[in-house]
C-alpha cells in the first residue's frame, strides 16, 4: 500500500477491516480486507442504525514506522492490539512482545470519508489468472525504473507484456523489450483477441512482491483501454484489490473540453449504479469520436465535470476542478463515485459505490 | 605479536606507559564515548578514565582498569590531559577499521608529562606506525555527584532487551522520557514525536530484568539528541543499570565484557530537561 500512496486508509466494516491507499493522481487504488477470521479477536465497534463505523487515515509512514525491523519483530511480537479510539483521537498499535515487553504506539489520525474507487470485475471482457511466480518472472526482465508497461492478448491465446514507449521518445534511442507468455503459463485465460492495455507497472510491482510472498495467485481482470484494470488476490482471510488506470486509445485531442460532459448522455437513473458505468461509456465514446486502431499518439485525458444530478455536481466539480492528473502522468484518474444510498442495487457483489474522499485536500 | 621496533629507551621516564596487545577493545569502548570531538583523559594506578561532556548536560566515562592492559605504569600520582578523541580513535584503526581473525594491532602509550603529546606505537604484522596526538589543557568536567547513597530508583536490565528500543528510538522526539515505577508501569521508555507517542514498557518480573528496586515513582525527561549517543554503549554491553536520584539525574552503567572475558565499564550521567514541563503525563 505505501507504493501507492502516503495515507494509509483505515476501515473497519463488518466484513473484516479493509485497509486502502490511493495516490496522489488518483490513478492508482488499493485495497487489503481482512476477514474477521484473520484476527484472533475483530470487534468493529458497535453502531447504531443510522451511524457507521468509524474510520480514519493516518500518515502511511508512521504507521509503518511501528512495524520497521520487521525480521526482529517476527522473532520477538507475541501479539498485536490495533484500537482506534475516536475521542482521543488516536490510533493504538501495541507489540506484546517477548520478555513481557510491551510497546504502544499512539498515532493521530485523521477522520475521513470513504475512499472507494469504482470498478467492477464481473463487467471486464478479459481476465487472467497465474500464479505470482509466473508474473514475476515476467516483470523481472523490465529496468526497475520503467513507469508503464502494455500487456496483450496475441493469436494463439499467448499474452504478452511490452514496455510502453512514449511517442516522444526517440525510435533509435529506445529500447524496446517484448515477452510472450503461453497460454498454459495461466490457471485461466479468459481474454478478448487483440485487447491491450497500457498500466503503470511501478504501481504494480508492489501488489506482486506481496503476491508472491503469500502465495496467491493473481488475477487481471481488465476491459478496453482507458478502462480501469483490476488485480485480484483471494484468499480465505484476504481479499485484495488494485485498481489501476489505462491509457485511453483516442486518436486525437482536438475536441474542445467544452464537448465533453456532453448534455445528450443519459441521465443517471435511481438504478445509479449501473448508468454510472454506461455513463462513464458513454463519456468515453462520445469524446474519442470512433474507436479505430490504436493510434501512436497517446493523449492527456483529464475527467471533465459531468452534468448529473444537482446533488452530485458539486462533489464532482470538485473533482473536476483539481487539476486531475499532471501533464507527465497520462492517466486519467480512476472515478469515484459520489455518495450512493447504502444497499444499492448494483449487478455483482462486486459492485461497490461509495462516498468520494470529500476532504478537499485533492 | 612482538614488537620490532622498540620505543626510546627505558632511560626516559614517562608520566604514563602502557601496553595492550590488542587495541580493537580499546577502540570500541572509546568509541562508545565519541559524541564529542575531545575528550578529557586520567590515568591513575587503577586505570585509564575517558570523559567527553556535551552540553554541561551530559557526561560519559569510559574506563579501562590497569588489569587489562599488558603492562600499565603511572609515575606520577595522576596524570591529566584533553585530547582529540577522533583522532585518537583515528590512530587506532590507522590499520584500518576490519579485522582479519588471526590479526591484531598491539598498542603502547607513552606520555612524558604535561605539554608533551601522547606518542601511540601500533604495529600489525611487523609493520610499525608511530602517532604523536598533541594534548591540551584539560577542562573542568561536571561532577554529577551520584553515589549510592542518594539513589531513589535502580534497575539492572540485560542490554539485549533495549538495544533495539535505543537503536529505534524515535527521533523526532525532542525527548526521552523514562519513568520508574514500584507500580506500573514499572520501567517505561517513551517518545512524542511527529507521528505520535510510543511507550515502551518493562515489566517488574520480566525475564529481562535482573535487579529492580524502585522506591517512588519518577517521571524524568531527557534530551534524546543527547541520550541517543549512549545507543553504542547500549549494543556493546551485556547489562546495563539504570539509575536516577531526587532531582532526576539519570546515571546509565554499562558493563562490557571484552573477548578475553574481562570487564570494562561505560557510564552516561544526563540532567534531566528542565525546559519541558511535566504537564500531560
């Protein structure tokens, strides 16, 4: 979670406690839930009806900081006691260790709104499974410093991964690496012929050195370029989710900003949820005029205010007004959804839209 | 290992003479001192005493008995001098810092007497290096004045349980705060730094704690950028007792036990910081 961003998000529900990042871009988002099962003892909290759990982030350094020497402390911790306490506002971390030694550690927090990021997997063309072994032998032979990288769907159901090489760039000064996996390199391989996608492979590293270290297999699920990919890891106690932006394919930018967010798309409906995935569609398809081959030419793409219903706009003029994504990065930053009344209807029990992290910071 | 280029005859006398075979140990507990650039040296019969002051808050004394070195002979009744201790730590390990097992570097110290530098011959390996480390004035040191008799509270630790607590200690706290206690939390180390506070706690009947004797409780503060240098100290040593008195003095005794099994003893005497107050405890 710390390679994606510097604020650690702390949610305990009652289905485990979810801990999530999202950077500064907004392009990448994570997510750890921990099943109640992990823990020896989970007690949310009790809340009435109307009030939720309480939630909070704290600076991601300094919770790190409480578990550095990692390799000691798996020697010399017995137990761990996490106690978020609203009213002194303090997060406690205390290390029953060995010798009868006992470290506390209060940290401050900050309250916060739900972080959430909209996807979902059940909606993706194409997925992948493989062990992490597989995937991380793959990415080994990428420089350490590479920011993105394509992966691919070829004949003969082989994937492939491919740096992605900036237009920019010089053809004579770049070197260009390409690998091919087989199909029998998967569990499963569920993919579209010809699909492609373009993430930050930076952001991805970090889910597969945990991959890896625990073991699990990972599953891409991903759609057409521009559209959110999806890495899973299940387990029984663990459910993971990174959620990555892609490069969209458009052709060109010569719209003026002032044709998106169009007035002809559809108005969300009370079935909000799922006009908000056509819609985001809708957005995309309007804007890049026809969807042809891809181009080589890659463009900046910000997230344009939508006209939607009152109540939301203003949430998402905000978002629309922080200046999305820097010129340097080219992704679009990952949509999140506006407040949503709880037990919405949504197509899979994937479907998760939430709050949007309102605090203003962005 | 012999040596094979003698220093000036024994027709001179010297204030102070000694010999250690090997002067890897010596090193290492002067080490465990080196906050300050100088540092103030005694010899008597009973041995050599290292101090380095900082602050006129914090003092630390290394000393080495007569015992351990091979030979060690003072003439005069005490002898005095300030030196720089980093180039004295220099010398040293002018064979450089590693040692090859099987290699060491032998030491003789010879001192003439005020005004005269202290002449070090180390040699390794047949080859002989003569340092002649100018000496000064010295100053006048802090007398902490802390005997047995005016200790409130006492515990002796095994080194092994603080070592990482000192090496992990947060240092964006401006403090150190230590409490003693014959309740609990009994012995607790704590910070206040960016992130928020840490505590760490030491219980009474741990397996760690080898002496514990805490009469009232005692909630001292220290400056951490003075207490963090004892940190050395802390990882040479095998046991370390913590001892404060009535105005909140702190007194840190390390015993350190060298390869050949000897004791030598590190201390740390701190005054507690008076700017902070005791609000919020």
């Amino acid at each position: 979670l710390s390679r994606i961003g510097d604020e650690l998000y702390l949610e305990p529900t009652e289905s485990g406690l979810s801990l999530r990042a999202v950077n500064s871009s907004r392009s990448a988002f994570a997510s750890f839930l921990f099943a109640p099962l992990f823990f020896q003892l989970y007690e949310p909290g009790s809340t009435g009806p109307d009030t939720e759990l309480f939630r909070c982030k704290v600076h991601m350094k300094s919770f790190l900081g409480v578990f550095r020497s990692l390799p000691s402390l798996e020697k010399s911790m017995g137990k761990c006691l996490i106690l978020l306490k609203p009213r002194a506002s303090r997060l406690v971390l205390q290390l029953h260790c060995k010798y009868g030694v006992t470290k506390t550690h209060n940290l401050a927090f900050q309250e916060c709104e739900r972080l959430q990021a909209v996807f979902d997997t059940q909606r993706c063309t194409s997925r992948l499974c493989a062990p992490a072994r597989v995937l991380v032998e793959a990415v080994v032979h990428f420089p350490p410093t590479l920011a993105e990288v394509t992966l691919g769907t070829g004949p003969g159901g082989k994937i492939s991964l491919r740096n992605y090489v900036e237009d920019e760039a010089e053809p004579s000064k770049t070197m260009v690496t390409e690998l091919w996996l087989a199909e029998d390199e998967f569990q499963s391989v569920a993919v579209s012929p010809g699909s492609h996608i373009t993430f930050c492979l930076k952001e991805f590293r970090g889910l597969l050195t945990f991959a890896e270290a625990s073991n699990l297999p990972l599953t891409i699920h991903f759609d057409d370029p521009g559209r959110p990919v999806i890495f899973t890891l299940d387990d029984t106690v663990l459910e993971v989710h990174l959620v990555l932006a892609t490069l969209s394919d458009l052709e060109s930018d010569s719209q003026s900003p002032s044709t998106n967010g169009v007035s002809h798309l559809p108005a969300p409906s009370d079935d909000f949820a799922d006009d908000l995935e056509s819609y985001m569609a809708a957005m995309e398809t309007s804007e890049g005029g026809s969807r042809g081959p891809p181009s080589p030419t890659f463009h900046l793409r910000t997230p344009q205010p939508a006209e939607s219903d009152p109540e939301e706009e203003e949430e998402e003029e905000e978002e629309g007004a922080v200046p999305g994504t820097p010129p340097h990065k080219k992704f679009r930053s990952l949509f999140f959804g506006s407040v949503m009344t709880p037990g919405g209807p949504g197509p899979a029990t994937t479907q998760e839209v939430l709050a949007e992290d309102s605090d203003g910071e962005w | 290992m012999p040596f094979s280029a003698q220093p000036p005859a024994s027709g001179e006398r010297y204030a102070l003479s000694a010999s250690l075979d090997n002067a890897r140990h010596l090193f290492s507990l002067l080490r465990a001192v080196h906050f300050q650039d100088h540092a103030t040296c005694f010899a008597t019969a009973s041995g050599l005493r290292v101090t380095v002051e900082d602050a006129k808050c914090i003092q630390a004394n290394a000393f080495i008995q007569a015992e351990i070195f091979q030979e060690f002979v003072v003439q005069e009744e005490s002898v005095v001098f300030r030196i720089s201790l980093s180039v004295l730590l220099d010398c040293l390990t002018i064979f450089g810092t590693s040692s090859l097992p099987g290699t060491s570097t032998a030491l003789r110290m010879c001192y003439r007497g005020y005004g005269y530098p202290l002449m070090l011959f180390l040699e390794e390996g047949g080859v002989v290096t003569v340092c002649k480390i100018n000496t000064q004035e010295p100053d006048e040191l802090l007398d902490f004045d802390f005997c047995s008799t005016k200790v409130v509270n006492k515990i002796i630790l095994q080194s092994e349980g603080l070592r990482e607590a000192f090496a992990e200690l947060d240092m964006s706290s401006e403090v150190l705060q230590i409490t003693m206690s014959p309740d609990k939390p009994y012995f607790r180390l704590s910070t206040f730094g960016n992130a928020g506070s840490a505590h760490l706690d030491y219980p009474r009947d741990s397996d760690l704690m080898e002496a514990f004797h805490c009469n009232q409780t005692q909630t001292n503060r220290y400056k951490i950028s003075l207490l963090k240098p004892s940190t050395k100290a802390l990882a040479l040593s095998s046991k370390v007792s913590i001892r404060t008195d009535a105005q909140g003095f702190l007194s840190l005794q390390y015993m350190i036990r060298n390869e050949d099994g000897q004791i030598c003893f590190v201390e740390y005497y701190c005054c507690p910081d008076e700017n902070i107050t005791e609000a919020g405890l």
